[in-house]
C-alpha cells in the first residue's frame, strides 16, 4: 500500500538534545512539509521541500533542519536551539500535479 | 493580518441540525482551496476540495466567493460522528507553500 509514513509515534528527549524525527513517502511525491501543531492550535509550516536537494524555510523554521537527498525522505532534526520543541508533528507530501496533501501520522515529541 | 483565519468555535451543534463556518484568507492570488477534518490527536484528512462554482459531497457543501475571499463549509443533517475541527487549506503560490487556517472545532450533540 503507498503512503506516507511518520516514526516513532511517540519521541522523548531530554533538554539540550537533538533529535531526527523519520517521514518516508513511497507515493513519487515531489513535494514534501513539516508542520507543528501545539494543544488547540492549528499547523504551522516548518520547512518544506518541493524537490530533491531544496527546501524552503515555512514561518517557524528557526530551531529546526531539515535535508531532502532522496524524494522519498524528508527528516526534520529539531536541534537543541528550538526553545519549546514539545508539540506534535505533522508530514505530509503532495505530487506536483495534485494539489492535495496526504499525511502521516504523526509524531508527539514530549522533552523531559 | 494572518493569511488564513478561522473561527476557532466551538460551534455546538444539536444532531440533525445544521451548521456552517467561513474560511477567510488575504491573499487575492490564492489559487486552490481545501478542507481537511482533524480528529483529536489525529492526522488531518482530506475532507473536500472547493471548487469556484461550489460543490456537493453527500450532506456537505462549500463555496468559494473570491470577492469577498472566503470559503464556507455547510454540514447538513449533523452526525455525531461529524464532531472535529475542520481545517481549511489555501494554496497560496504556485505549488509549494500550503497554508492552514487554525482550524474551527465542531461538537455534534445528542
């Protein structure tokens, strides 16, 4: 079955750690995004990738890296910089000539 | 003013009822527009497109009015399984940036 896939489902780390949070998509999606979504919040945009080797920064981007070596792979390492990493994290991936977005779903990240 | 904003609600609805949210986003050149349904500590799922002559699926509506720059989800008949928070997506360059709105949450009551 082709979709989109988030590990782990649920992340703990401790504080001044940095850690890799994996989203594999074996849909051929061109474009793949990272969104944070905090308790009663909506999804912001993170980083988001529209080819291999090319990301964009999204609105809440500091605090967080990204690479795209492979179109199938897009992980997001939220460094030790970012001052509240704790929320849960979305990836999703569009083709180039679809507009919708499908999801994965999803990693809670709680820093302890 | 944010690009996309919402009524976050809640919007408290009796079964059977119907109830209706807008979508308001400022950027005139917005090209295609969506609403996702997010159940609680879930991933958001693609509810419908919204297409410029409007469009119908099963007991849901939306619309698209570019003059006034919004779009509208109507839920007819309202189920308790209908009971989420309704994201609208609007596409805002030409293929990458996807913009959420914040999401207005819908409680279905018996």
């Amino acid at each position: 079955d082709g979709g989109i896939t988030q590990s782990p489902k649920y992340l703990f780390r401790k504080e001044g750690q940095n850690v890799t949070l994996s989203c594999e998509q074996n849909l051929n999606h061109d474009a793949m995004y990272w969104y944070r979504q905090d308790p009663g919040q909506g999804l912001r945009l993170i980083y988001y990738s529209q080819i291999v080797n090319d990301f964009q920064k999204g609105d809440i981007a500091e605090g967080y890296s990204v690479s795209r070596e492979k179109k199938e792979s897009f992980p997001l390492t939220v460094t030790s910089a970012q001052k509240n990493p704790t929320a849960f994290y979305l990836c999703a991936s569009r083709p180039r000539t679809n507009a919708e977005a499908f999801f994965g779903q999803g990693t809670r990240l709680t820093v302890v | 003013r944010k690009e996309v904003e919402q009524d976050p609600g809640p919007f408290n609805v009796p079964e059977g009822a119907t109830v209706a949210f807008n979508c308001t986003y400022s950027n005139s050149a917005s090209q295609s527009f969506f609403w996702y349904r997010q159940d609680c500590r879930k991933e958001p799922k693609l509810l419908m497109s919204v297409y410029s002559s409007g469009n119908e699926d099963g007991r849901f509506t939306a619309q698209l009015n570019r003059a006034s720059q919004y779009i509208s989800l109507l839920i007819r008949d309202s189920k308790l399984s209908d009971s989420a928070t309704y994201l609208c997506i609007v596409k805002t360059d030409s293929w990458g940036k996807f913009q959420f709105g914040a999401g207005t949450q819908v409680v279905v009551t018996p």
